[in-house]
C-alpha cells in the first residue's frame, strides 16, 4: 500500500501539504521526467474552492519558481477543466489541488500528464519516484517570486467551448454527419454545485440551451463551504428540491466536478451504474468498463442487452486504463464518474449535459430512461478504519478468515459483497447486494462488528 497516493492521488488534512512536501513532490515529478531540462518543462496549476487551496497554489508557484520551472495558474477550475486546459495550452503536466468529495478541512493532489490524445493521471512511475522524494522529506529554502499571468479567463472558457461542441456532435450512426440541436426549452433543472469548482460554470452552458435553472450551492471563492451539506455526497438536498419545486430533474455534483449524480422528478437517485445504462442504450455500445463496485442490476442489463462488462479495481484511472488497452468507448463507476467517447477522464458537467441531450432527443422522462436498468438492493457500511486496519484486510489471518466466510454466507444468499480500504479516507468499506436489503444490512453491521474483534469472531 502506498504511503502518499491513493485510488485518487495524494488527499490528507491540509496541514500536511507544507512547503517541504510540496517541494518534494515537485522534485519527485523531475525526477520522473528526467528527459527534459527543468527549464524545459511546463506545469499548470490550479484546484478547487477549499480555503488551503489557496495558498497551497500560490506554494507549488513559488517552488516552481524557485527550480526554475515555467509554469501558469488557472485558479479555481473543476478537475476536467484543468486537465483539458493543460494538455490544449501545451503543458506537459497538470497539478490539480483538490481532495474532491471530502470536507473543507481535508485537502489534495492529483497530476495528469500527457497522454497519446489527452492528459492522463500520472503513471505510477511518476507516483513512485513522488513518493521516494516525499520519504526523503529535505529541507527547504524559498526564493522571492513574481506572479504569473492569470489563465483563469482563457482555460475557462477553452473548457466551456470543449462542453459546447461535445454535446453537439453526432455519437451515433443514426445521426450521421449533422451537428445535433439540443433545446432544452421548457425543461426544469436543479443544479447543485457543491460550493466547489463546478461554481465557476453554474447554471451557464444549462440556461444557454434553453433551460430553467434553479441554482443552488455555486459559491466560488475559497473557503470552508466546499461539499458542506451540499453536491453529490448530500444528494438528499437536491432530492428535496426537485420534489418542492416540481422540477424535471436534478444534477448534483463533487467538489472538483469530475463526477455528477442524478434525480428524477419523482426524487429518486439516478446513480452512474443508471447513467451508464442509459448513455449505452444510446451509443449502441457492445462492452463497456465498469469497476467492482458496479450493482448486480447492471451486470444483468449487459447480459440483457449483450454488451460485455470489463470489471476493474476501483478508481476511474483504472477504468481508463482499461477504455485504452481494449479501445473501448464507454466507462464509468456507480458514484458518478463516467468516462465517455473521446473523452480521457470523467466529466460531472458533460456527463450531466449529455443525458439531458438524451432526454430532450428521445422525449422520455429521466425517469424512465433510469427505468433500463432495475437496480439490486445494496447496501454499504463504512467502518472508521487506521491504516494498520486496512493493512490487515490482505495480511491478517483472521481477518481474511472472516471474510472468506462471509463471502460464502452472501453467496449462498444469491448476492455478493466487497470489501475494501478506502484510497481518500481512513475507512473500510463494506459492500454487500442481494435479494432483501434488510438482510444484507444485517450481516454488513455484523461483518463490521466483528472485523473490529476479527478472533472473537
């Protein structure tokens, strides 16, 4: 298990992204690409909305500086934003300050280099010469530096623009070579933004198709306000909504806007195993890339409609991954980070865009598109875990023990469960499907009693 990266990069509180370790993990990526001179190099930074994210950028400038290499700032842009902007504007790699989902309190690091068609998460030579540079921990002595141009405007809008074409051109062979019109008129969205990088979009690319917007949660400056009670891991905020106001549908987005989930008008949750569903049926897919974490009523939606799954670990790099090695079109994972055609990560705001093209193109509710894929009960407990208590889910005896018995139990059952660490947070997950939520519930809060006492059993 790494020290420093997870599933999704570097996350921590953020008090450990001091100017020493921030130093470091800039000497770790020289130390990657040690094929160019420093001078030679191009770094953009930019993040989310949290308050450390502030000075957090305006460090990673001055070490920059201080190595002597080139660099820009595009300030707050959600994660897609940046990794477009960074591979469009000719950088070599891309320093996104972000912890996504988590609270104000925690903050992040993800890097995306350059890939054959587009900026890619970092390899994991890159993450591991990081991580030896960051074990190293050297001292450091800082150099005044200047302010760099301001890229915010210019990314921000080569973004919009990358959003504005995509959801306009044809992705299927019926539509052939024509531009596709997408009229929203007369549609009633909820927009959540999570006070996160998605803020500097709000309801813009939405109303200029003809929608009516009612924007919540889109304050863009930094602070602490960044997924409080607010965006996807709140969805129940925008269920309300929806419901109170009698709207269409609801978008509820991350703090770095890589991923979005969904609400019908009847308040029900659409998650990204739904959207998958929905945007396979429509591309004509015959495979797809899903992860572990994927609800049974997916599996047997592709066995339905034909279409093979491709399972991965969890993690949408590993769902790219995949998308590449095998050319396949469509990816994505149920907490709403879809991969879509020509694109090289998830996008909350393109995914969001383009199954609202879909509802308007074919004339049905969210609803009943959803409606495609009949979703298994499933349920998920999240255990306070230390990292010594993740290590023991693959290194101790009794542990593996138990739950090699309770595989067995929900197998037995008709269902099946994973267990797994967290790669963002100090927790262990739990995730078991069957046939009776009550049920699988009930073994799930066993299963986590006794893994907190594995030889007592």
């Amino acid at each position: 298990m790494s020290k420093y990266f997870g599933t999704d990069g570097i996350r921590g509180k953020a008090e450990m992204f001091t100017t020493d370790f921030i130093k470091a993990l800039v000497i770790g990526l020289l130390e990657y690409d040690k094929s160019r001179e420093r001078d030679e190099l191009k770094v953009l930074v930019g993040g989310d909305t949290r308050e450390s994210t502030e000075w957090i950028i305006r460090d990673l400038e001055t070490v920059l500086e201080t190595l002597g290499v080139e660099h820009g700032n595009v300030g707050v842009l959600p994660t897609p934003g940046i990794n477009l902007a960074f591979y469009d504007m000719g950088f070599d790699y891309a320093i996104d300050v972000t912890a996504s989902h988590n609270t104000s309190e925690d903050n992040g690091i993800k890097i995306f280099e350059r890939g054959e068609k587009g900026g890619e998460k970092l390899k994991e030579a890159g993450k591991q010469a990081i991580e030896e540079a960051l074990n190293e921990g050297r001292a450091f002595e800082l150099v005044a530096t200047e302010l760099r141009e301001d890229l915010h405007d210019d990314a921000l809008e080569r973004y919009m623009e990358h959003l504005r074409e995509y959801v306009r051109k044809p992705l299927t062979r019926k539509a052939g070579g024509t531009d596709v019109k997408i009229d929203l008129s007369g549609m009633k969205i909820g927009v959540d933004c999570a006070n996160g990088a998605m803020s500097v979009i709000g309801d813009k690319l939405f109303t200029e198709m003809g929608a009516e917007v009612t924007l919540i949660n889109n304050d863009a400056s930094y602070g602490t306000l960044i997924n409080r009670s607010a965006g996807c891991l709140h969805i129940e905020q925008m269920q309300k909504l929806v419901k109170d106001r009698g709207l269409d549908f609801g978008v509820a987005f991350d703090g770095d806007g890589d991923r979005c989930l969904m609400v019908d008008h009847t308040g029900e949750v659409v998650d990204g195993d739904q959207v998958m569903a929905i945007l396979g049926n429509y591309l004509q897919v015959k495979s797809m890339v899903t992860t572990v974490m994927c609800n049974q009523g997916l599996m047997e939606w592709g066995k339905r409609r034909g279409v093979k799954l491709w399972i991965t670990d969890v993690g949408d790099q590993y769902v790219a991954e995949k998308m590449r090695q095998e050319k396949i079109e469509l990816g994505g994972e149920q907490s709403g980070h879809i991969i879509l055609p020509g694109e090289a990560m998830g996008d909350g705001m393109l995914t969001a865009l383009m199954v609202m093209r879909i509802v308007a193109e074919k004339k049905q509710s969210l609803r009943k598109l959803a409606g495609t894929m009949q979703r298994f009960p499933q349920v998920m407990v999240n255990m306070p875990a230390t990292k010594a208590e993740k290590l023991a889910l693959t290194q101790d005896e009794a542990v593996k023990a138990l739950i090699e018995e309770y595989h067995a139990k929900l197998d037995s059952m008709g269902g099946r469960m994973l267990v797994r660490p967290s790669g963002t947070e100090e927790l262990i997950r739990i995730t078991m499907w069957g046939q009776d939520e009550g049920e699988i519930m009930a073994q799930a809060k066993e299963l986590e009693r006794k893994l907190k006492n594995p030889r007592k059993g």
